[in-house]
C-alpha cells in the first residue's frame, strides 16, 4: 500500500472462479458469517442464523427497503439483430419514458426503434448521452404492467447465467417495498421473516430506509489514483419516523446497524452536525458520496456485508469502515476458508 495516495490496485486480490455464487443458498440465513472485530482485527466464523447473538438490546437495525424491477429485456433492431438493453430509472412521473443502458448503443441514432416479441412493443430511441446511456420511449400506454411480464431480473454480469424463475424471489430482499432498484441490495438477501422477528424479540428496532440502487454503485474505478474517481448519483428517502428513531438511539449511544454498504451511503449522506453532536436528517434526495480510506464515519457504528469485488468502490467503503489491512486479512481468510462471494455469497459481521 502507497503511503502518499490511494491507489487502485491497494484494493486488488486474487478470487478464485469458483468462489464467486452463482446461486443462493438454499435457505436465506443458512449463509456463512464472518464476523470482524474492527478494533482488535479478531475473525470468528458463525452463520447467519446467529446474528442475534452479535447484536444488543436497544440496537438500531437498518435496512433498505428498494425493491429491484425486472429491469433486464431482450429485443431486437429492425434488421434482426439482438439487443440487450437494462433500465436504470424512470424519467419523472411518465411510465414510458426512461434511461436505459443499450448494447452497441454508438449504432443507434436519435429516432431509432428496437422492437420487442410482446405484443407489438417497440421503443425510440429519444436522446443519447455518455457511457451507453440513452433515453427509451416505450409505446405502451401502462409499460411497468408489460415490464413486470416480460422484464428479468437484472443478476450481475459474474453471475454466469441467465436469470430464472426462482431469482424474482431471491434476488429480492424480504422485506423490500419500493420499486426502482435495478440491484438488489444483497446484504439483505439473507434475512428471513423469522430471522427478523427473533431480531425484534430482543429489544431490537428494524428501521427502513431506501435507497434506490443504481448502476454507479457497480460502475469500474477507472482512475489509479481513486480520490479521482466521481460517483454516480442515486437517490434516497429518510422518512422522518425513521430519522427519530436512529436520532433517539445516536443520543443514548446505542449501535446503529447497517445493513449494507447502500444504507451507509444514505445515512451518512443524510448526516448533519448539531450542538448535540451527528444527526440523521430526514430527507429525500440524490447522493454521489464516495466513501474511501480516511473517511470518518457520523452514524453507522456496526456493519453487515456481502464480500466485494476486487477494486470497488464498495471494497474501498468497507476498508473505509474496518481499516484496509483488517479487511485485506479478513478477505484472505475468506478466501482459504472457501467463502461463497458477492450477490449470492456469504456475509460479513463488522463490529
């Protein structure tokens, strides 16, 4: 590791392929759990289902409700040829226009249509912008009703393989609500009702935030030095029930729980410095917070995490919360102890 500056490569490693899930686990919370004392760098391997035991009364629970669209389609151009196209986000209130990412999107033209096996479905191309984005008009008067039909679930590229039926219910946390996701906040992935209920049975609070997982999330770090790296915006809602709850639980200096690296970036986005030290404001708003080595973290006290990619901004946001050797250690104890990784893998406990 560089002294003077981060670099890229201080966030490299060696995964072996058949780490990387490819499938869940057959139950949600019979997943591993690697729990990381932050402060002593002491590892311990549990499960999931465990998890109760790590947490205390009067602790604060947060997760992200984002619910993840279908937001995978397959169409074709006028001349045959195939065309992948994933939804990013909905422009304002109107169902048929959106931003979309479109394969081989430089051979499109401003009025260009791709055509689609359901129902005559078709979509021009309206305006064109950086990195393969373009902005879609479908011609279906309700398309999010078409969409929840012919639309798949967006699985990650190292997910080798097509989505299936069972991912609409996997690839979804429990207890997710609000739809405009297009990927799954996968730390939440191992909850199940039960989990949760035993969670709240011990004076527990679960308190949901959203934050509407974007394609930034994943974007690659392209510059060495990081610091140079500019994230893509997403956007949050911090509703004013949750931001009491996790204010009343910062003043009597309980633990703040997240579950996520999207519920860090929401909170400590929504962070604001009173007289009586860091608040949460409740707020809703886009965010491009980049999180790294030298931050100093305002609410999030605990952490719970999937295992990260190499050279990711999420992999810089955990070495930001643990420190970068604990984290490099925990990651090479993972890797010897044959850990399952990213969306579909095991979990991380930081304490």
């Amino acid at each position: 590791m560089t002294m003077n500056k981060l670099l890229l490569s201080d966030f490299d490693y060696i995964l072996p392929p058949e780490l990387i899930a490819q499938t869940p686990a057959k139950e949600r919370d019979q997943s591993r759990l690697l729990v990381l004392n932050k402060k002593t760098g002491q590892l311990e391997h549990s499960g999931f289902n465990c998890l109760p035991n790590y947490l205390t009364s009067g602790d604060i629970l947060v997760i992200n409700n984002a619910k993840v669209i279908p937001a995978r389609l397959f169409a074709r151009k006028k001349t045959g040829g195939k065309v992948e196209i994933l939804l990013l986000r909905k422009i304002g209130a109107n169902t048929r226009l959106w931003e979309a990412l479109i394969t081989d999107a430089r051979k499109f033209k401003l009025k260009d249509k791709v055509y689609f096996d359901d129902e005559n479905l078709e979509a021009e191309i309206k305006e064109k912008g950086p990195e393969g984005k373009v902005i879609l008009s479908f011609n279906a008067p309700d398309f999010e009703k078409v969409l929840a039909r012919i639309g798949k679930m967006p699985l990650p590229p190292y997910i080798k393989r097509l989505a299936e039926e069972e991912d609409k219910d996997r690839y979804q946390t429990v207890y997710a609500q609000k739809e405009g996701a297009v990927a799954a906040p996968t730390a939440g992935l191992h909850f199940t009702p039960a989990l949760l209920e035993t969670i709240k049975a011990k004076g527990i609070k679960v308190v949901p935030i959203t934050l509407y997982v974007g394609m930034g999330t994943f974007m690659p770090v392209r510059e060495e030095e990081i610091t140079r790296h500019k994230m893509e915006t997403e956007f949050y809602e911090i509703s004013e029930d949750s931001a009491r709850e996790i204010n009343s639980a910062l003043k009597t200096g309980k633990n703040i729980v997240s579950v996520g690296t999207t519920v860090v970036r929401a909170l400590e986005s929504a962070a604001e410095q009173t007289a009586e030290g860091w608040r949460l404001k409740a707020e809703c708003k886009g965010t491009d917070i980049f999180i790294y080595p030298g931050y100093e973290f305002k609410i999030v006290k605990r952490l719970i995490t999937n295992f990260h990619l190499p050279k990711s901004t999420l992999l810089m946001l955990i070495s930001a919360f643990a420190g970068m050797e604990s984290v490099r250690n925990t990651y090479l104890t993972a890797i010897t102890e044959k850990y399952r990784f990213f969306s579909y893998g095991d979990a991380m406990f930081i304490k």
